[in-house]
C-alpha cells in the first residue's frame, strides 16, 4: 500500500500544467456528468415497476422478466396512444358535438340511414350488465364505438376543426407511432444480440466480467443479483450441452431427428387448420343467432370469442406436448412455440374478420342482393362499423376475464392442493411453472386485437391499457405465489427482440386491416363521421380541393417525381451507409471474439507451461535431496 501510495503521489506531480480554460472545461465536464446521472437516478426512481422487475428477474431469471418488461412496454405504448387519440378526437368531438354543421349534405337512400341504438324506455336492470359485456345498447350509444361520431366540420374566424379527417388522420398516425416505437425498442434490443453475437461465447463474457452490479446495497439486493446471474450461467450451459449432444449425433440419427421433425410439424399444422374451421363455423352462426336477448344471446354473442380462446388453449398445449419429441434447445423451443401460436392467434383473428367482412360485403357481390342498395348489408349492419368494433370490444374483455378465471379457478386450487396433499398425483402435477411464450403470445395476441378495432373503437388503447396494468399485477401474484422457477431456461437477449417482431407482425395484421377497411368497403351511411362518402379515404381529397392553391402546390410538389426520386436516392445512400456500417461493427465484434478466444488459448498453453516447470522443479529437488 506503501508503494502504490507512492506511484500516486509521483504521478499526480508529473501531471501537467492546465490553463484556465482547460480546468474550466473539466470542471463544467465533471458537473454535467453528475447533474446527468442525478437525472437519471431521478427518472429511475419514478420508472414503472422498477424494484417489482429487479425482483422478479433476481427470483425467476432474465426470461420470465423479459415477459414483465414486455408488459410495461405495451402499457406506457396504449396510454401514449389514448392520450394521443383523446386530444385529437375524442376532446374536440364533445366540445363540438352541438356546433358545427354536417359536412356534406345527405344523398343516400333513406333506407341505409336507419340507425338508432339508443335505448328508449324502462330497462330491466341485468340488461345494463349485459350491454356492458357486449357493448350494445347504452355502451353502443357512446364515444365508445365509432357510430356514435358526428361528420361536422366546424369553421369559425378564430378555428377550424374537420372532425372526419381528424379522425382518419389520428388513426394512421397511431399507426404509424406504434411502428416507430416497436422499431427504436428492436434496435435497442438488436444492440445487445450483435454485441453478445447470440452466442455463448459472448455471453458467458458479459456474465463474467460485466454482470455484477457494485451498486448492490443491503443482502437483499446482493441475493436477487447473485440469482439473476445463476440463471444466467444455467443457460448458457445447457445450451452448450445440446449443442454437444447436436454434434455427437450420426447421420442416420440426424436422418431421423430432421424427419420426426418435419411430421410433427405437418401434425401441428393440421391442429391449426381445424381450429381455423372451427373459428369459421362459430362466428357464421353466431352472427345468424346475434338478434336474441337474454342469457342465451350473450352466449351467441360471445361464442366466436369462446371458440377462439379454446382454440388458443388446447392447440398450443398439444404443441408443447409435439415440441418435446422435436428436442430443439431451449430457446430455439420458445420460438419455435412462438412461431406456431402467432400464426394460430393472428391467423384465427382474421378469419374472424374475413367472416365478418363476408357477411358485410354479401360475399363480395356488393351490387346484389341485400348489398345492392347500399353497397353493404344494411339490413344485417346498419353500422357495419361499429359492429366490427364490438366484436373487437368483447375479444378484448373476454381475454382479461379468462385470466381473471384461470388465476382463480385454476392457479390457486392448484397450489393449494399441492402444498397441502402428500399423495404421488399431486407431487407429481406439482406447482406450476411460468411458461414465457404462452404468456407473451396473450400479450401480443391483445394487442393486435386493439389495433385491429381501434378504428372502429378508439377507446380501445385505453381499455387495453387498464387490462395490461391489472393483469401485471395478477401475473406477478400468481408468480411469486403459486409458480416456481423453471427446470428449463433460456436466453433473454434474442427471446426479447423475437418477442418485439412477433409484436410488429400483429401490427402488421391491424395495418392490413385499416387499409382494406379505409379504400375498400363503403362506410355505413346511417352513422359514423363518413357517412356520407363512397369510401373512407374519399375525405382526403375533398378535404384537399377545400385547401388555398399554394398549399395544393405544395403537396402536388411533395408528390411529384422531381421531390419522390432525389428523396429515394438519398434514402439509398444513407440506408446503404448504416448497411456498411453495419457490417463493420459485425466484423470488429467477430474479430474481437475471435481474439478473446485466441488469448484464452495462449493462457491455458501458459498454465500448462507453468505446471510443467513447476513438476519439472520439484522432480529436480526431490532427486537433489535423494541423491544427497
């Protein structure tokens, strides 16, 4: 300590002379760093969930957080989103329902303008508590629901307000930010996959001499830690040990492994294609039977809804039951389970709509038949559109319930009976685990749903934002109390950004979605702030002939080649420099990998020298003192 006291002193006397300036520099240096560090320690005192999250990773691994982090992701996302559809919509819609005038005068048939679902009368009590669960009656009469919106357009000296192009506006850009947050979250997470290379190499690194927080204060920190990096390391050995098993497999082994695969993929898909049917048959006759009242129409109300959530549930249960015959590792099992059930989820999803939109449209032939007044079935729909936004509605609602019921019905006899019996059945059910793709595959599954109706429902995003932050309580309730940590991990970094494009390809599916519903079916002309129009984008241009001519000129020179193509080679340029880019960052971490490996040899042949010198040494003493 002397001597390192010494070095110090020495070296603090050669340091050179600064100038003023130089020391003001530092100084100002030094002080932005702290104030940028107390913000930050300030923010993260108010983040969302911090310690809950800390816990849970310490208790049940980085997988299992990776779910909860997801979940606050989804939450923050649908309330900046309400926020931003309640100022542009919602706000001016009730302060301008009574001003304002129509903006285009009626000219449709008198009999596609029937629409009153306002309850008139006594009700009986229950049919309150029914309309809440199905969203008629006095739910359907509300902001809730897209018929409820006028089409005025207010125009004073002072503002101007188009609540229909607000409308339409308002839903593109959510769109549109959804993406942009879901990209900038990927990139974040792509970071972390190409600076550990997904490999074990780079993992077991990071692990070793990054992972420790010194921070840690107090056993209870220093005990969550030291699990979270346990949980770790068990990943990254298991996942070597299949890979040895992997390459110790001959050819004929490998022959058979690769086709008891390809069978079972096949078997899956078959699974798949009757839950498709099944979906198809109960939303046809759910919608023939929707006119009953009563107990028994709420069930014909709900069934396409019921159809699905079982569909979701046995399906799924017998892939993970196929997925231990293929014997993939672990994580490639959880994208594997992925893979099956987003196409299960997002796919029964759209055969409930292209059922919908089947019945809507009479099956395409929109001049015959009942659609040939209309161009829709009026008769069936008269607000086609809040139709499609009450089956979005009742998905949403009967979601939460279902995890409201299996947590108490299900999660809780089932640790109580395992606590509490002694017998082989219930050791061997024993307490159940937290399965991370069936769980994260609810969240993303939820979350298409409100894209898909947030059209035709734009209260959604903050309906689902009150489901996720309820259901993040329930889920950490039934973590922390009936599960225990799992047998089998897997790697978090690639699981999160898999989980971030699973998300993006239900986004992709509400997109599709919006398009077809905004270009291709007429808007139902009894309801809605577009009744009026041939098709929902039809208020664009009008809007934009209504627009002073250097404004017009203006837009037409954005659309116009001499604007398109110098934007499209620039955008060539820079999309080709990040690429470059790109795979110089990706070449540097394969060299700087390849080099860690190569000093790990040099000081295992160094250890090896060493330990033959050292034998070398003492077989000498020992023949010197033999001899002597």
């Amino acid at each position: 300590m002397a001597l390192k006291r010494a070095i110090r002193q020495v070296q603090q006397m050669q340091v050179p002379v600064v100038s003023s300036r130089d020391s003001w520099k530092r100084k100002n240096a030094k002080s932005l760093r702290k104030l940028k560090d107390c913000g930050m320690g300030f923010l993260s005192f108010f983040s969302l969930w911090s310690k809950t999250l800390q816990k849970i990773g310490g208790n049940f691994g980085g997988g299992v957080q990776s779910y909860f982090l997801f979940l606050r992701f989804l939450v923050v996302l649908n309330f900046v989103s309400f926020l931003l559809i309640a100022g542009f919509v919602l706000v001016p819609s009730i302060v301008f329902r009574s001003v304002g005038a129509a903006l285009v005068n009626s000219t449709g048939q008198g009999a596609c303008m029937v629409y009153d679902p306002n309850p008139e009368g006594l009700v009986v009590f229950y049919n309150y508590f029914l309309d809440l669960l199905s969203g008629t009656g006095f739910m359907e009469y509300s902001y809730l629901f897209y018929g409820y919106y006028n089409n005025t357009m207010v125009e004073d000296k002072n503002i101007s307000y188009n609540i229909p192009l607000a409308y339409l506006f308002t839903a593109v850009f959510y769109f549109v930010f959804c993406l942009i947050c879901i990209i900038a979250r990927m990139g974040t997470a792509a970071r972390v996959v190409v600076a550990t290379g997904s490999s074990t190499v780079g993992d077991y690194s990071m692990i070793v001499f990054t992972s420790w927080d010194y921070g840690c204060l107090g056993d209870r920190a220093t005990k969550l830690k030291q699990k979270n990096i346990h949980y770790q390391l068990q990943v990254d050995l298991e996942e070597e040990s299949i890979k040895k098993r992997a390459a110790a497999l001959t050819l004929s082994q490998k022959i058979v492994l690769y086709s008891l695969r390809v069978s079972m993929c096949f078997v899956s898909f078959g699974l798949i294609i009757a839950a498709f049917y099944g979906i198809f048959a109960a939303t046809e006759f759910s919608q023939v039977k929707s006119g009953q009242g009563g107990i028994l129409g709420l069930f014909f109300e709900y069934l396409p809804s019921i159809v699905i959530t079982a569909g979701n549930f046995v399906v799924p249960l017998l892939c993970d039951q196929i997925a231990l015959i293929e014997r993939y590792s672990p994580s490639t099992t959880v994208i594997v389970a992925l893979l099956r059930a987003v196409f299960l989820r997002l796919v029964s999803l759209g055969v409930l709509l292209f059922t919908l939109w089947r019945q809507i449209t009479c099956e395409g032939a929109e001049n015959t038949g009942e659609c040939k007044l209309c161009q829709y079935n009026h008769l069936l729909y008269p607000c086609w559109e809040t139709r499609v936004g009450q089956e979005m509605y009742k998905l949403t609602l009967f979601d939460f319930l279902i995890n409201i019921a299996v947590l108490v019905l299900v999660e809780f006899p089932r640790r109580m009976v395992v606590d509490n019996w002694s017998n082989k059945l219930a050791q061997w059910v024993g307490r159940q685990e937290f399965v991370v793709p069936a769980n994260v595959l609810g969240l993303v599954y939820g979350q298409t749903v409100v894209w898909t109706g947030a059209l035709f429902c734009p209260l959604l995003p903050l309906i689902n934002t009150l489901k996720f932050i309820l259901l993040f309580y329930f889920k950490k309730i039934t973590l922390f109390h009936n599960c225990r940590p799992a047998l089998k991990t897997f790697r978090s970094t690639t699981s999160t950004f898999f989980f971030l494009v699973v998300l993006l390809f239900g986004l992709g599916l509400g997109t599709v979605v919006m398009i077809y519903s905004l270009s291709e079916i007429r808007p139902s002309m009894g309801c809605g702030p577009f009744r009026f129009f041939p098709s929902m984008w039809s208020i664009v241009p009008t809007s934009f002939n209504n627009l002073s001519i250097i404004t017009q000129e203006f837009l037409f020179f954005i659309g116009s080649q001499s604007f398109s193509i110098p934007l499209f080679a620039l955008s060539c340029v820079v999309m080709c420099y990040f690429v470059a880019l790109a795979s110089v960052y990706g070449k540097s971490v394969a060299l700087l990998r390849a080099q860690i490996k190569l000093e790990g040899r040099d000081k295992q042949f160094l250890v090896k020298q060493i330990e033959m010198l050292s034998r070398r040494q003492q077989i000498l003493k020992q023949t010197a003192g033999a001899s002597s």
